[in-house]
C-alpha cells in the first residue's frame, strides 16, 4: 500500500510486533501464576454470590382455583363476613328502633296548648295614629290565657303599665318582642282583678287596656 505520492506505508515492524508479543505473554504468565495455585481452592469455595438461592414465597390463595380446600376457605370467609354483617345491621336497627322509641316518649303529648281569647296587633300600627290593638279594651276572666298575635311588618310588645316612665311598668304582663307574624301569651292566673293599661315599649304610643274580671 502506498500514500498519493507513491512512497511505503509500514504498518509496524518487526521490533514492535515482538514487543507486544511479549507484553501479552507475560501478562497471561503473571495471570496464570496466581489462578493455577489457587484453583482448587475457588473451586471449593465458590464466591458468595454464586450460592444464593431464590425463595420463592408461599401460594396465593385464590377464589379461582379448583382446589376444593381453597374454595371451602373462601366460602367460609364469606359466610363470616356476611354474618358480621348482618349482626351489626342487626344491633343498629336495635338501637335506632330504642332512640325513636325514648325520643318519642319524651316529647310531651301537647307542646303548645289551644289559642287563648285573641288579642291582635294590627297592620301599620307602628305608625302613629293608625289603629294599634284589636280590640283597644279585652276583657277576660281571672285565670283565662290570651294569645297575642302580631300581624304588623315590625315587632312590638304588649306591656303592663301606661308608659315606660311608668313605675308599674310591666309588673303586671310583658310578652317581651313579637317578631312580625309572630304570637305570644298572656296568663292572667296571677294577675288580680282589675283594670290594667297596656303599651307597645319599641312603639310607646301603641296603648290598650285589659279588663280582668
């Protein structure tokens, strides 16, 4: 082979072509040295690695075998669990069942008794000058309820007394606010005989009067 202008290309020579020759000698000769007095010894004594085994873990059970023994397993599982089940929707029925029962018998057979003799407060009465109570003047008997209904857009009062400034002012009776659309009672059992004046404390000129009898 030979270069564009036609000279020799020498790929090696001689002198290095030995030279290598000798380098892989000696390093197979070094090699052999150590392996060949210990061979006996690795044969024998196998490294580590080469000893492991792979364990493999027990079966999985599952519900697709044919096993007979597996499909029992299975089957007795279910029936365990089905059982549990049921016990617990069972013991929560029960227990349901007892709470209705106690909630029921604890709640009074009448919570809010019959409307007593009616005392209205009419629409717009909050504005001065309109009609305020139905009627202006009620008369009832000693121990009669009365049943105050709120049919104005704002909360009032009906209030013992002839004004706030008034020194009886709600000894007597007070339903506190009635919300609009609201109602509240009135017992007059301890309220002696007599004539008693009544306002509206959000609306003072709001005024009545109740006759006991």
């Amino acid at each position: 082979m030979t270069t564009p202008d036609e000279s020799p290309i020498i790929r090696t020579s001689s002198k290095r072509m030995t030279k290598g020759i000798l380098i892989v000698v000696i390093t197979l000769a070094f090699g052999a040295a150590i392996i060949i007095p210990y061979w006996q010894t690795m044969i024998n004594h196998p490294p580590i690695a080469s000893t492991l085994k792979h364990e493999e873990g027990p079966p999985t059970p599952s519900g697709t075998q044919t096993s007979i023994g597996t499909m029992e397993g299975v089957t007795n599982q279910q029936q365990k669990s089905t059982e549990k089940t049921n016990a617990a929707t069972d013991n929560q029925s029960s227990t349901a069942a007892t709470e209705g029962k106690d909630a029921t018998s604890a709640q009074p057979s009448n919570v809010a008794g019959p409307p007593g003799t009616s005392l209205t407060i009419l629409e717009g009465s909050s504005v001065q000058g309109n009609p305020d109570f139905d009627p202006d003047t009620l008369t009832v008997k000693k121990g009669d309820k009365i049943t105050v209904t709120n049919k104005d857009t704002l909360p009032h009062t009906v209030t013992s007394g002839a004004s706030p400034t008034d020194p009886n002012s709600a000894k007597q009776f007070d339903t506190s606010i009635i919300e609009a659309g609201a109602t509240a009672d009135i017992e007059t059992t301890n309220i002696a005989a007599g004539n008693y004046p009544f306002y509206c404390a959000v609306h003072p000129y709001m005024m009545g009067k109740l006759v006991v009898q």
